[in-house]
C-alpha cells in the first residue's frame, strides 16, 4: 500500500549544485532556494559548511543563508561534517543541520578524509550542540545499495550506521544511493530491514538517478513503508567523490509520480517544472528531468 502523504526534501541548491565545476553566482543559488520554496517545499537542502578546498563550489554557504527568504513552514538544512561547519550552521540560523556518514569505509575516506567509526566520534559533539541549539539533526548514509570503490555493501553495515546516528539524536536518517545502483527488490528489502529496528518516520530515501532506477526504487520504498524522499530540481547533480555519479532523481518525475498516485505532496509541480528549466537554461544545459521537459513543451 501507499501512504496519502509523503514529504519530500528538495536538495538541488545542495546536493544539485555541489559537483558544478564553474562557480555558479550567489545570487543565482539564493534565487533557487527561493523558487524551491515558494513552490511550497517544507524542507530545502540549501548549502554545505564543508571545507571549500574539498567542494570549492559551495564555498558561499553563509551569504546563501544570510540572504534567502525565510519562508516560515520552510526547513533549511545544511551540510556539516564537524564542529566547524556547525559553527557555521549555526551563525547561519539553520533549520538542521546534516551530518554525514557512509556504509563503506572507502567512500568515507574519499568524501571525509576518516573512518565511519571516527566519522561518528567526530559527529558527537555536532550532534549534541545541534540539540542544544534547538535545531532538527539528520544523518545521511551514503553508499546504501553500493560503493564506487567497494563494490556491495553489507545490509547490516546500513542498519549499523543509521542506528548510530539514531543514538546521536537523529530526527531522520537518509538511506542513500549514492552511485544510483540499486533496483527494487534489494532497495525494498534494505528498507524493510531498516525499518524493522527503526520506525519508518525515522527514515527517508535519497536516490540518485544515475542507472534510471530512482522511480522505481522510490516506489519499492514506499510499499516497504517509507514515506520521506530527497530529490533534485531538474535532477541536479552529482557527488564529486563518486566518479561518474550522476544526479539526484529529479523533483518534476516525482512529483508526477504523486500525482498519479493520489499521494499529496503539498508542491506546486508547474513552479517546480519552471524553476528546473530557469535553472538547466542558466546552466546551458538540458534539463535531466524528464516530465519537466514534457511538462514544460505542453
Ligand atoms: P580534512 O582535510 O581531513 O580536515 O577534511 P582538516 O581539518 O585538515 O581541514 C582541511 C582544511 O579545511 C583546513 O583548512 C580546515 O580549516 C578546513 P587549512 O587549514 O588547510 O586552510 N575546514 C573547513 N573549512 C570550512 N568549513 C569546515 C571545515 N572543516 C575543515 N567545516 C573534511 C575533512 C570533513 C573537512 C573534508 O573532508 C570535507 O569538507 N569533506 C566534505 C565533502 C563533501 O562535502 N562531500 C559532498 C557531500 S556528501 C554527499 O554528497 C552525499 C549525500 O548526498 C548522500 C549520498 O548521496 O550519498 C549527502
Ligand atoms: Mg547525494
């Protein structure tokens, strides 16, 4: 069965924009946050306080923060791997903030220069300052159904990560497909695993498109319970230490998806369809979106 009502966080300014290899400006970034919100997202993924000799595009977080709108209703969250990029969240006046882990000891290394167990000593101290501060804590699980490096990874090694992060205190984790591997039975069962120790309230599902298996894959998560969904204007994306990792499943397919399934979103699909088309046009690029596009010549 389907839920009536699934949330879905919009991570293009983030996740969409992070792997863009020329500087796009700021103002171009505030205005997508902008757009995304007013479309009626009730959560935008809008910078990363990471170091910006690792990912030099989303070097002006804090200028993207002091600047947006602040849409009441509207979550904003933002990338932080340690204390320093904390301390930015929270001069930023973050709605949450994201700490970041993986299943395979590879990618961490690749993406944060350090182990998953000393990744989670390192999110401790984030963790618990982001509870004192007040602000929603989430924790994402990069490589879920597979790694760049590893190749499979372990079911248990997912359930191990989300419920340390569950301990840290977070109010959702994100089982994330990284490279975009995985199809519908393995992101089902993973799923059902998961959900049997945690409660599905707990837990979303961040899909990258790369294989053209997100669709399917979101629709496998929702039959196993799962009713939160990231997903990027346009399809946006890519991760820059996942060689060939393309983007996020994009926000105009899932939205269509919804509606063909009766499941409220509470989006405004044609603001989400023209946003994607400003954003590919300002990117000199197709839109990967496909019933954006569709949308959009109707
Ligand atoms: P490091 O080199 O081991 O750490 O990096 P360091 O402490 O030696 O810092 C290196 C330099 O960065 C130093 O500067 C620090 O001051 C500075 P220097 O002294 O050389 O001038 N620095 C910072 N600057 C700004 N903000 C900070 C910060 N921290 C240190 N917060 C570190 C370790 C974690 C910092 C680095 O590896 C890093 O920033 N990694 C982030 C990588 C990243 O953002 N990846 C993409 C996001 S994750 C993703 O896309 C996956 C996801 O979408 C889910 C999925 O699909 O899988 C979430
Ligand atoms: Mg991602």
């Amino acid at each position: 069965s389907y839920p009536s009502r699934v949330k879905i966080v919009e991570v293009g300014p983030r996740d969409g924009l992070q792997n863009e290899k020329e500087f796009i400006p700021t103002d171009i970034k505030v205005e997508l946050v902008n757009r995304l919100s007013h479309a009626g997202f009730v959560n935008v993924e809008a910078a990363s306080f990471v170091s910006p000799k690792w990912v030099p595009q989303m070097a002006d977080g804090a200028e993207v923060m002091a600047t947006i709108d602040r849409r009441p209703g509207t979550i904003y969250s933002v990338l932080t791997p340690n204390m320093r990029g904390f301390e930015g969240a929270l001069a930023a006046k973050a709605d949450e903030v994201v700490i970041f882990a993986a299943a395979s000891e590879a990618f961490s290394q690749r993406n944060i220069n350090c182990s998953i167990e000393e990744s989670l000593e390192r999110f401790a101290p984030v963790a618990q300052a982001a509870k004192e501060a007040g602000m929603r804590l989430r924790g994402s699980i990069s490589c879920s159904f597979g790694c760049p490096y590893e190749g499979a990874v372990a079911p248990a090694n997912v359930l191990k990560v989300g419920q340390r992060l569950i301990e840290l205190g977070c109010d959702e984790i994100d089982v994330a497909d990284t490279i975009g591997v995985g199809t519908a039975r393995q992101v089902y069962e993973v799923m059902r695993m998961i959900t049997e120790h945690i409660d599905p309230v707990h837990v979303s599902g961040h899909f990258h498109d790369t294989y053209g298996q997100a669709i399917a894959n979101i629709v496998a998560a929702m039959q196993a319970g799962i009713h939160i969904f990231h997903s990027s204007v346009a399809g946006l994306g890519g991760c820059p230490y996942a060689k060939g990792a393309t983007g996020n499943v994009a926000t105009e397919d899932v939205l269509f998806l919804m509606q063909g399934l009766d499941i409220e979103t509470g989006i405004d699909l044609n603001a989400v369809v023209d946003t994607g088309q400003w954003i590919s046009a300002h990117l000199k690029r197709k839109s990967a979106s496909n019933a954006g596009n569709a949308l959009a010549a109707r």
